[in-house]
C-alpha cells in the first residue's frame, strides 16, 4: 500500500513557504493549507498513524516544523503558532 502524505523532508518546503511572508501562523492552519496546496484528499487528510491518535499529515508537518526550529528557520511564538526566523 502507498501513502500519499509525504514524508517530513519532503513536506518541509510546503511548510517553510507557509510561513514565508513573516506573520505568524497556527500548525493547524499551516496543515490545511498544505494539504490544499499538495492536493491531498480528504481521506488522505484524515487519515490516522497506527496508534490512532494522530493524523499522518499531522504528524509528519509536526517533525517538519521541529527540525526547521532547531536548525533556526522558525521560532516559537506560542503553543503550536510559529514563524519564520
């Protein structure tokens, strides 16, 4: 079986231009846009990790947003709100 949600490193570009224009944004917000922007179904949007309680696109936006705050290109401004560096 194929996932269609790519991995992390693939969605960390996706992710980084969300931010691009230096405002700050909610994880949940960036979700939705990239799924619009990758054209992800809404079965492939919802569609949950085995332990079921997580979304894999959730997921995997998460790690991309983590390793692009330790390698400085966003910040933390809050609890799930970020923006670029």
């Amino acid at each position: 079986m194929q996932v269609a949600v790519p991995d992390f490193q693939t969605l960390t570009l996706p992710v980084l231009r969300e931010f691009a224009d230096g405002a700050q944004h909610a994880s949940k917000a960036v979700r939705a846009r990239v799924a619009v922007t990758l054209q992800l179904s809404d079965a492939e949007v919802t569609e949950f990790l085995p332990s079921g309680r997580q979304t894999r696109l959730a997921n995997r936006v998460a790690w991309a947003i983590v390793y692009m705050q330790r390698g400085g290109l966003l910040e933390s401004v809050r609890r799930g709100v970020y923006r670029i560096t």
